[in-house]
C-alpha cells in the first residue's frame, strides 16, 4: 500500500482508431471509470493517461476524439498521416508513452477496461512482463475469421517454434519498457507481438469474456480477408521459420545417401554384375540426389545468411535489461483486499 | 517564459508544483508531472517575462496560491545561453535567477523547494573520468555561472535539490541538439557540423529518464542533495552515428570541426549512478525519438 508521497506505478492505455465513433465515447467513460476507482482505492497503480491512435479513421472518429481531448487532460490523441494498420498505430502510440505498464485495447469495447485489473492480477501472481487476454469463447460468434485465425496461428507456431504465437492478441498488458524497447525496434514489416518476443519470453495469458459486439450486431468485422491475409504475412516475415536448418539436414542426407547408393552401386556392379537389372537407371538416381542435395545445402546456407541480415533489419536486439523491483509493490496490493473493492 | 503549474493528487492536495522553462528538459519534467497532478491555470508564454525577474516571481507566486497551500516545488530548468555564452550573456542569467528567486523566497519563505537543472557537462568540463560528486572542474562562464546557481541555492536556506545532467536528448524545446540534429539530417539531407571527434565519448540521458527521477524525488518530497543524472553508458559520436543510422535507415550527412574545447570525454563513475531507476538505452532512445518526431 503506497503512502500519499510515494510515487505511483503508472499505467497508460493505448487504442488504434479506425471506425470506433460508435463505441469511443463508452470507451473513455470506462476508462474514467477506472481511472476514478483506482484514485479511490488509494492504489499503488494509476492510470495516467489514455493516448488514441488515428489512424485515418473513416467515419467521423477524428472530431469525437478531438472533443474528447479538449475534456479530459489525461487523454492525447496523436493523428497518423494515413492509414498505416492496427500495428503501425499501437506502435506509435506506445512511443508516445512514458508510463511503467502499457494495456493495448481495441477501440470497439471488444477489451473492457475493467479486465486490465484482472490482468493485472495474473501479472503478479506469475512475475510476468507480458499478459494477453483470451477469449472464454469465440469473440466473433464462432466465424470462420476465428477458425481462420486459430489455423493459421497453429501452423506459424509449429513452423517457428514460437508457442507464444497462439495466445497473441490485441488486448495485452506489457511493462513499459520492454513495450518501449520493442516498439522502438520494429519496423514497417515487424509484427509487434514477435518484436515483443524478442524482449521477453515471461508471458502469459487469462481467459476473460471478449465479444466483438461490432461483429455480433452488424456482421461486420474491422479485418476483411485481405487484411487478415497481410496479418499473416507480416507473421510469417516477422517469425522465424525454421526451414532452413531442417533443409540443412535433408540437403546433406541426400548427399550422403548419394555417396551410399553409389558406393553399393559400384561394388554390386564389380562384385555381383548378374544383379543389375538396369544399366544407367541406379547412376540416374545417385546423380540426382547427390546435386539435388548439394543444391538444396547451399541454398539453406544463403537462406541463413539471409536470415541473419533479416533478423537485423527487423530490429532483433542483442540484449536487453529490465527493472522489476517495483512489481512487489503492486503485488502486494493486489494480493490485498482492498485491490478491486 | 513559459511555465506549467500544477497540484499534486493528493488526499488533502497542498503541494504545487511549477515548472520555470518548457525547454528540452522543463516539458519532459512538465508532461511527466501531468502523470501525477493536475494542471493548473498558470501557464505564460510570454517572452517579456525572461530577464524581467519581478514579472516572472509575481506568476511565480500567484500560480503557486502559497498562502492555501503546504508545499510549493520549483523546478528551475529555464536558461537561453548555451555551452558557448559568454561572461556578459550567463551574468545576466545569474542575475535573474537569483532576483526571482529572493522575491519568490521572500513571499512564500519555509514552503519553498527548489529544483534545479544543472549541467554535469560543463562542471565536470574537464574531468575526463568523474568519481566524486565534489571534483568539479568548470572552465567557461557556462559552467562557472552554474557553479554559482547551484552556490547561491544551497546558502539560500531554501530546501534545493540540485541535478547535474549530462548531455540530455529527446523531444521538446526550440533548441535541438546534436541526435535530433541527426535524425533531421537523415530525413532532410540537412548537413550536420558535429565539432568534436568521432571517437570524443559522451553519456547521453533521454529527457524522459531526467524527468522521471525529478518526479519521483518531488513525490517522495527527498531532502535536499546533488545527483548527477546520466545513463552510466557512454558512447563515441561515432557508434551514436551508427545509431542514428540503424534507427533511420539512412546515413546523416555530416561533417566534423573538431574543437578543442569539446573533444574530451566526459564520463562518469556508476557509483555516483547508483539508486537511479534504469535508463533508457541510447539505441532505443534515439529510435523513440526517431518515431516520435515524425
């Protein structure tokens, strides 16, 4: 529990703005709401500000969130030049702020507010740097976007060996600077959940009700099949698939299996001429794999070069230091009855 | 000179805050505090008031309402002159601040706490590798008449916390310095003249980190002390250029004048360092405020 003249742990929420005039204004009163609790409670935790992303958003969103900027102090809205996707605008609303934990959310009351404490408590009773928030059931009605979605995160995992993959979304609270530290290194073809991962693998995830109401009501969802496709792809560049090493291992047991057959295929044809049945067809074969494998080794070893420059390009760090000393203080409220009374 | 004042969220809220100078570090410090306290009608952007000490205390004063409240904090991170100033242009700086600071101590006296920016660069100008707080070293008028800042403040009687930064970086304030520079150098194709060596070290602190320490001491209302407030990771102009090239993508276009005066390094020991929250590393630093300025 903090006395008046500590200094609190500071948390800012960050949302993507695209089409959310419908929801914008219940989304801010939430957030008030919380804000208001928190002060209540004299909690160690603060929620400083609420930055709001525009990113060239289509239906009216720029003049509601310029009204609501001039209300509220705690509020900051910072305006894209163009459309540049949920990513590139949770990127740059995470640059713009200075506080110890991060909670991206949605701008279509999809993410509740009031479940940020609900991660918040898993955080503490894990040591976590990163938490997501999983749907209990399927956020858009059971539609073939969440079966899609579900899919094709399976198969990225398993060719990545990135497990943290199938529980990304983008409801996620993050510690402040591991959230600045990767923000700061992704670039335009960076999905920021893999950037993340560079940073941290202390994450985790909670089941909590997220319902994309926009989706149940209008059948409508912010992700066409073409977006959802470029999702995808920035997945895939982002991740690392790993490919090349087990084209590595075939490449060389073609070469190896080559020099085998050939061996036994000299020896039979010294040794024991009566059973070769075919001439020609068995130098066929072991011309063909042995090439076929030393190309296909060659080809990884370049793809591993490639790798590393891409890994370098996409902003992979070193290393990175972190600060967790000031978690046991929110822990310890948090643990306490009063959190969330 | 502009100003910010706020009061803090507090149970009973008797604590104001007012930052002098929304410069580099003073809207770092400024947007930090708004974090923790609610921004209060005080604001003056009036170039009238800089060197016209009695205008600047009267706002001073009446933005702090000292006479309702326990606890008046002054952050002081006003200054014009620069690195280069001479005699005359810090004299008068001097003489300003010290006016203000006797009319505003003279109306609200014992609830005055004073914090003030210093700079570690040019009191320590020439010591090469600092270890001790008290070694410092000023040579130009720059850093003797901040000497004389911080002199005056601790024999002042007012509750001072003194801040020694080092080369300080992020966004905010008319004047930009050298890794702003090249990040506009990058985009613009703007030359840059960096007057020291490529291998001339430096410890660079992002604005952010300086006002992240500032506040918490102000919250946690810390007696009076001198800190010196850098990242503890120096680097060379060269590995910052390469940086700045990582961050961006492309080359600065620059050109070097090294000048005697600023090839030294300057760096500090990391026990002076030591209970300072982590800073923010410089690779990341510099791609914030790559971002954050486009």
């Amino acid at each position: 529990m903090s006395s008046k003249n500590n200094a609190y742990i500071t948390l800012s929420t960050i949302t993507p703005v695209y089409s959310g005039k419908d929801y914008l204004e219940s989304l801010v009163d939430k957030l008030l709401l919380l804000r208001s609790n928190l002060e209540q409670q004299n909690a160690p935790l603060r929620l400083v500000e609420s930055i709001f992303v525009d990113d060239e958003s289509v239906d009216g969103s720029s003049e509601l969130l310029a009204e609501l900027e001039q209300k509220y102090s705690w509020l900051t809205v910072i305006t894209l030049s163009r459309n540049y996707g949920q990513h590139a605008a949770t990127i740059a609303g995470i640059c713009h702020a200075a506080s110890d934990w991060v909670v991206t959310l949605d701008e279509d009351l999809q993410h509740e507010p009031e479940l940020i404490m609900d991660l918040f408590k898993y955080q503490a009773l894990k040591k976590l740097d990163i938490v997501y928030a999983q749907p209990k059931q399927a956020a858009h009605g059971n539609s073939w976007r969440d079966k899609s979605s579900r899919l094709v995160k399976r198969l990225i995992a398993k060719f990545t060996s990135t497990p943290q993959i199938l529980v990304f979304n983008s409801f996620r609270l993050i510690r402040g600077s591991i959230a600045r530290a990767a923000a700061s290194s992704s670039i335009s073809s960076t999905y920021f959940d893999i950037s993340l991962s560079w940073f941290s693998k202390s994450y985790g995830s909670i089941e909590v009700d997220l319902n994309d109401q926009r989706f149940i009501e209008h059948k409508k969802s912010g992700y066409g099949f073409v977006k959802l496709a470029r999702h995808a792809r920035r997945l895939i560049v982002s991740a690392e698939l790993d490919f090349t090493l087990l084209g590595l291992v075939i490449g060389f047991c073609a070469v190896l299996g080559a020099i085998g057959i050939a061996s036994v295929a000299v020896f039979q044809k010294f040794f024991f001429p009566a059973m070769v049945s075919a001439d020609g067809w068995t130098s066929l074969i072991v011309v063909s794999t042995f090439f076929a494998g030393v190309t296909l080794t060659l080809l990884c070893i370049g793809l591993e070069y490639l790798h590393v420059i891409l890994l370098n390009s996409l902003g992979r760090p070193t290393y990175f230091t972190v600060d967790r000393r000031g978690d046991k203080q929110l822990a310890d409220w948090l643990n306490s009855s009063k959190a969330g009374s | 000179m502009s100003l910010d004042a706020y009061k803090l969220f507090e149970e009973d809220s008797k604590t104001i805050c007012i930052v002098i100078g929304l410069g580099l570090v003073g809207s770092a410090i400024s947007k930090y505090l708004s974090y923790f306290a609610l921004p209060l009608p005080g604001n003056t952007s009036n170039e009238d008031t800089w060197l016209n000490a009695e205008r600047l205390a009267t706002d001073i004063i009446l933005a702090s309402d000292y006479q309702a409240n326990q606890r008046i904090e002054l952050i002081w991170t006003a200054g014009k002159a620069g690195f280069s100033a001479d005699e005359n242009e810090m004299q008068k700086e001097f003489s300003f601040y010290k006016s203000v600071l006797e009319l505003v101590q003279s109306k609200i006296g014992d609830k005055l706490n004073v914090s003030l920016i210093s700079s570690a660069g040019g009191l320590y100008e020439n010591s090469t590798f600092v270890n001790d707080i008290e070694d410092v070293s000023p040579q130009r008028p720059y850093a003797l008449y901040k000497l004389k800042q911080e002199n005056f403040l601790s024999q002042s009687g007012i509750n001072s916390r003194i801040y020694r930064v080092s080369t300080a970086y992020g966004l905010g304030g008319k004047r930009v310095g050298l890794i702003r520079a090249l990040l506009q150098s990058c985009i613009s194709r703007q030359p840059v003249t960096i007057y020291a060596s490529r291998d001339t070290l430096r410890d660079y602190i992002y604005n952010t980190d300086i006002a992240r320490f500032v506040v918490n001491n102000i919250l946690q209302n810390t007696a009076g002390c001198i800190h010196i407030l850098a990242n503890g990771r120096p680097v060379s102009i060269q590995a910052l250029l390469s940086s700045v090239g990582r961050a961006t993508g492309k080359q600065a276009v620059i050109s070097f004048l090294p000048d005697d005066s600023n090839t030294k390094n300057i760096l500090f020991h990391t026990n002076l360092l030591i209970n300072q929250p982590a800073k923010t590393s410089l690779e990341e630093g510099v791609s914030l405020l790559y971002r954050r300025s486009l």
